[in-house]
C-alpha cells in the first residue's frame, strides 16, 4: 500500500485513543499494529470474553473508517481461559 | 507459613463478562488473605464497585487492596474505595494493614505507585510543569509507600509484603513494548521497597509482562495481573526469613 502521508499510521493512534475512550472497553493493553506489505491491521491481546472479542473489533473497524483507513483487519486476540490457581513457596 | 493470594487487574464494568467470574469461590481453602494489586474496575464508577463489593462480600478471609489507573478514571477513586470500605476491604493509599494468623503477624504496605521509569531511562523533574507533575506524583507515590513501611516499623511484624499497582522493577515488565516502561512503573518504588526489607512485592497493571522479577536490593516481585498469572488470584506460601 502506497502511504506517503503516514495515514494508516496515524489512523493507529486514534484507534488506541477510541479503545481506551469506548465505554464498553476502556482497553489499553490490546496492541494495534499494521503490516504495510499486505496492508493488514492486527489486534492482539488478551479479553475477557467473545462479547469483549467484537466490541474491540468493531472500535478498531470504525475508527479505522473514520480515518479514512480501509485496511483489512485481522483479529489476533484471545479470550483467557483461567487455570486453577498456583502455589509458589517461600518466594525469594 | 501465611498462604497470601494475590490478583490485580480485575477490571469489573458494571455488566457483561469479566476475567474474573467466580474466580474468588472456595479461596479459602488456598489461602489466609486476599491482596488485589489495584484496577479493580473498569472505569472506576461507583456501579462497578458496588458490583465488585457483592462478590467480595462473600470472600470469608480478610481482603487488602490498592486502587489503580482505571480506578482513577471517573474521578471518583474515593467513593470506590467507600464502596469497598464497606464491605470490609482494606483500602491501602499510603498506610498499612497488619493482620494477625495463628502465630504470624502479617503486614501490608500498600500505595498505587506510579509511573516514571527504570535505570537508564526514567523521567526528570526538569523542564515543563507537565513534566515536573508528572514525576512529583512518581515521588509522592513513592513516598507513600515508604510512609506506610514506617507505620509498619512500629509493630512486630513477621512477613512483610508491599503492595502496589504500579511496577516498582522492569523484570517484570518483560514482554511489555520498551516505549511503554515508563508508563508501567518506577524504580523510585523499588529504592522504597528495598529500604524497608520486606519479604514481598506484588503488583499488576503490566497485563504483557512477566510474573517474577527481584528488586536491586533482592526482594522477590511479583506481577499478579490477570492475564500474567491467566487465573482469579496466585497463592504465595510465606514463612519469616531466618533469624
């Protein structure tokens, strides 16, 4: 993709500044980034669940529009899966 | 031994799915405390603690906490800790908790902490007032915690562990992005931790780091945030260092 005004780049730090505004979402820690040979946005990190899943797909996807970014997205994260508690002795 | 539990980076809204769920049920077959490493809500409102209140109201051993960034957010941090309060959580903002097992005193030293940065790269108190604000808070933060190692000073305790939101080393940062660091933590609260000889610190709001790191002056840190630790708390088994 041809971006000499740095305009997916910059699209980025709007879709982290709406992730971490949505009221939904409040998400700092899912990572945005974009691959510039296929033109692909990729979202990773960890969620609470599949609702959580399409909401922050959903952000990153408007306001990727609103920026006038048409990348294709690719959805990377993961919804946790809690293990049973560990037990670690005597830290030191 | 004192089983200490410990998760940060609940991150409970005031409906819908959370990382949690019932992760709290049946805690005290696993351990004597609860410690939570701050973030405990989502926006910080009072919905969401009054949600988080319901479910820790049925926890049947004593809970200590720090409050976090997120519940900061809504300006409203003092009623979530209110909110908490009355429940019986152990709200810590630059005091102590001390609280008494079977032959063990244990004593918690809690403050949020704040960001600032590590070794080589960490943020000065020069130039624009922003700048100066924002390290000041690092040091009032700091201070905080030192404050509450000192009213600890005051009783004999056996196990001493600090407890913040904010990371006081970048061991356990590891995973995190290198630009980030600055915002996740402060060495200032490692100098603190390290002054005081505690057995412990724990901490969270680093959801890419790594569980384990060491102050310089060798206490063991912990990052007890959810998705580091992936379930609702993690038992550490202490005993007192030897004589």
């Amino acid at each position: 993709m041809n971006d000499e005004h740095g305009t997916v780049a910059h699209a980025l730090l709007h879709v982290r500044e709406a992730l971490a505004l949505d009221d939904r979402l409040a998400e700092l820690a899912v990572r945005v980034s974009h691959d510039p040979t296929s033109d692909i946005v990729c979202i990773r990190g960890t969620v609470a669940g599949t609702e959580q899943q399409r909401d922050i797909l959903a952000v990153v996807r408007d306001a990727l529009r609103n920026h006038g970014v048409a990348s294709m997205i690719r959805d990377e994260t993961e919804v946790m899966v809690i293990e049973s508690p560990g037990v670690e002795a005597s830290p030191r | 031994m004192i089983r200490v539990a410990a998760v940060g980076d609940l991150h409970i809204g005031a409906d819908g799915p959370d990382l949690l769920g019932e992760g709290f049920s049946g805690i005290e077959e696993h351990a004597d405390v609860l410690l939570l490493a701050g973030d405990l809500t989502r926006h910080g409102t009072v919905a969401e603690a009054e949600r988080l209140a319901e479910r820790l109201s049925t926890v049947p051993i004593p809970v200590v906490a720090v409050l976090g960034n997120h519940d900061h957010h809504s300006d409203t941090a003092s009623a979530v800790a209110g909110v908490l309060a009355d429940v019986g959580v152990a709200i810590l903002d630059g005091q102590a908790a001390v609280l008494d097992f079977a032959q063990l005193r244990l004593g918690v030293a809690g403050a949020k902490g704040f960001g600032g940065g590590f070794a080589t790269a960490t943020v000065a108190p020069f130039g624009e007032h922003e700048m100066k604000a924002f390290i000041a808070h690092t040091h009032d933060e700091a201070q905080r915690l030192r404050t509450a190692f000192e009213a600890l000073a005051t009783v004999a305790c056996d196990i001493r562990i600090a407890l913040t939101h904010y990371s006081p080393v970048a061991d356990t940062l590891v995973g995190e992005q290198l630009e980030l660091y600055a915002f996740l933590g402060s060495q200032l609260l490692a100098e603190a931790i390290d002054e005081s000889r505690c057995d412990l610190a724990v901490h969270g709001h680093a959801h890419g780091g790594s569980e384990c790191g060491r102050t310089p002056g060798g206490t063991p840190v912990r990052n007890v945030a959810m998705p580091v630790i992936r379930s609702a708390y993690r038992v550490y088994a202490l005993t007192p260092r030897p004589a």
